[in-house]
C-alpha cells in the first residue's frame, strides 16, 4: 500500500508537470528568500526520484490495454478488496490522490495480472476439483449472538428469551463483545471463518432459530440465524473461464509476473527515447 501511495503521487505530479516542461521560460513553484523552485527543477527532481516507475506503469497501461481488458465491475471488486485488506490506509489513499487516481492504478495491476496469468497453464482436473469445492461450499449465512462470561448468565438469558424477551434486546443489555450495540449481529460470515463450535451452531440453524448455549474459548454465546444465501453455482460450462482465471491467480508468483511484462513490452517493441529513463524496463527485468 506504501509503495502505491508513493507512485499515486508521484504519477499525478509528474502528469501535471509534463505538459508544461516545454515552456520556454519554466513557470515557479514555489518562492523563497533564497531562491525560486520552478517547474523544470521540480519535474526534474520527480523524475529522478521516481521516474522509472512511473514510467514503467504509463507504459504498461497503453501496451496491455490494449490486448486486455479490465472492466469497471473488476475495478469495483478490487477496490473492496484493497478497502477491506487496507482500511483507513486505503482511505487515506483516495482522499490524497482522489477516487479516480487510485482507480487507473488498479486497472493498471489488473491489467497485469491478466498478462501475466495467460503464461499459466491450467489442467481440466484443476478445473474440475475446484468446481466440485465451489458447489460443496456451504453458503454465507448472517447471524447474530449474545456472548457471555458465565454459563449461568446465558442461562439466565435463555430463560428470558423463552419468557418471549427480543434476542436484540438481551445482547444490548448482556453482551460482552463489541457487537452489543447492535443487537449482537455478527453480519455475514462463511466457511472457516469462525471457531469451529460456533460455526457447527451456526450452521446447523434455521433463519430465525436460536441456539442452544455454545461453549468457546471466547465464552458463552447462544446464537440466532437471521439471513441465508443461495450457494448459486452455475454449469461446469458457465463457470469453466471464471474458475481457470481463478486458479491462474493462485499461480501467480513475481517472476512469473515480470516474464509476462518483459515479453509484453518485448512484442510491443517499446524504445525509450528520454536518455534518463532509458534503462528504466532493464531495471524492471533485474530486480
């Protein structure tokens, strides 16, 4: 994410400074008592600094986006998925450099990992086994519980729950967690990502029942099912190209990556005319 906030900026300095480095007379920046920092100096630096990269990531957007294509709901998708890993880092991110800054660098790393996975060859039997795991894959469920130090403090809710007390109530009023304040809900969770006894409760719910107290390590929850997805799995043949770009990007490994790009630019015949930046894909090759 570091390294990303990095480029963002120094892409969004450098595509603003570029188209003014040809002026006959540099416009300032920025003045002082000592001296004057103008356009050519600041580009100059920039490019310096952090031109090969830059460099390397315009290049790849006009090369590759042109063989691939990325679409807004893939960009949409990723975008979730930096905000969820990343959190209030991510956030930072797009206030500083703006939505659509961070978006081209998305299309731009997706549009590499589409390279670079045409290089990875996928098997039938991988295609297969995968499709068995995604159809045997039990479905995300929502559900919301009251945990609780003591056992016979959840029974004590129990009894009230039975006595017809709303389940929302008695963990605003009882629970433990940080889920109290809404009612206990947990929100959706799948497979795996629960300790193992509460999913087993979990799960083995109706939308709308209640559980029986459960014993974790966390304590005494008892557990109410509020929503079930559909496990919606199509064909073998309508999902075969989604579950093979799939298992292609568990494959993907750096040098596989930096192979793809390097016979991209190859086939591309890109040349650098800047002397500065010209050695800036060798560098890329090496690293």
């Amino acid at each position: 994410m570091k390294k990303m906030i990095i480029a963002l900026t120094a892409t969004a300095s450098i595509l603003a400074l570029s188209a003014c480095n040809n002026a006959e007379e540099s416009e300032v920046v920025v003045e002082t008592s000592a001296g004057n920092i103008t356009k050519d100096e600041f580009y100059n630096a920039m490019k310096d600094q952090v031109g090969q990269q830059i460099l390397r990531d315009l290049v790849h957007a006009k090369v590759l986006g042109d063989k691939y294509e990325v679409t807004e709901e893939e960009i949409d998708a990723k975008m979730e998925e930096l905000k969820a890993s990343f959190g209030p880092q991510f956030e930072a991110a797009v206030q500083q450099n703006g939505e659509e800054a961070i978006r081209t660098m998305v299309k731009t790393d997706l549009l590499r990992e589409k390279a670079a996975s045409q290089e990875i060859e996928v098997t039938e039997e991988e295609v297969q086994a995968k499709y068995e795991e995604m159809k045997n894959k039990k479905p995300e469920i929502r559900a919301s519980h009251i945990l609780v130090t003591e056992e016979a403090t959840a029974k004590e809710i129990q009894a009230k729950l039975e006595a017809g007390t709303a389940f929302e109530d008695l963990a605003k009023e009882y629970g433990t967690d940080g889920t109290a304040a809404q009612g206990g809900d947990l929100g959706f969770f799948g497979e795996g990502q629960m300790v193992p006894d509460f999913e087993k409760a979990a799960y083995a719910l109706e939308v709308g029942e209640i559980s029986d107290i459960v014993k974790t390590d966390f304590g005494y929850h008892l557990i109410k099912l509020t929503e079930k997805k559909e496990n919606e799995v199509g064909t073998l043949e309508e999902m075969k190209a989604e579950i093979e770009q799939e298992i292609r990007l568990t494959k993907l490994d750096a040098a596989t990556v930096e192979a793809a790009l390097s016979n991209e630019m190859e086939e591309a015949n890109v040349k650098v005319n800047d002397a500065d930046l010209k050695d800036a894909f060798k560098a890329a090759e090496t690293k």
